[in-house]
C-alpha cells in the first residue's frame, strides 16, 4: 500500500513539474543580467532587409546607430521602453532570445546578433 501511494505522489508531482516546464519554462530559465542584454537584437523569421533591430547599451537603446531613449527598465525578465508615445515591452525566453509582446501587432522573437 505504501509503494503505491509513493508511486501516485510520484506521478503527480512529475506531471506538474512537466506541466510547468511545457507552459512557463522561465521558471526553470536563470535570469538574465544587463551586461547579458547588452547588445544588438535581430527579428528572427523574417526576411534580413525588413528585420526590426535595436541594440541595448549601458545609455540607452538605438535604433538605426541613434540613441532612441536614455530610460529602459530591465529586472531580469522583462525589458521595457518607450519611444515617442509607443511602448515596447520584451519578455526574455532564453539568454539569447527576447519574445516581443508590444507593440501587439503580431508577436516576434528576437535573437542577439553579438
């Protein structure tokens, strides 16, 4: 009777860790530091010469080799700024990629070019 209890305790507690890793893998996902989202970020899945891109640097991000705003929040999950009146917000997926969530036309990844 024991094993078996053990072994339904077992299966529930392996099926929610499975469920967890499958639906919210950034809770298994070391968070990111800024000197790791320091850098150039590429759209993926999309032609090169229509890929968006912006870089973050220590003073801000750029947007076409300009600095585009000087304020940016950062906390290890996700990155957020504004330029203009239009509100960017990335959530971070792994080290190296960043999913967009806003602007909320269409969801893209982004992946670090350097």
């Amino acid at each position: 009777m024991t094993k078996q209890i053990f072994l339904l305790v077992f299966i529930i507690l392996a099926g929610g860790a499975s469920f967890l890793v499958a639906t919210r893998p950034e809770f298994f996902a070391p968070d990111m530091t800024k000197k790791d989202l320091y850098g150039e970020w590429v759209e993926l899945d999309v032609a090169p010469y229509a890929a968006d891109r912006f870089e973050v640097r220590s003073d801000g991000i750029y947007t076409n080799g300009s600095r585009a705003t000087t304020a940016y929040t950062f906390d290890g999950d996700e990155l957020s700024y504004t330029i203009g009146t239009q509100e960017y917000l990335y959530r971070v997926e792994n080290k190296s990629t960043l999913e967009r969530l806003s602007p909320a036309h269409y969801t893209s990844m982004f992946g670090k070019a350097n």
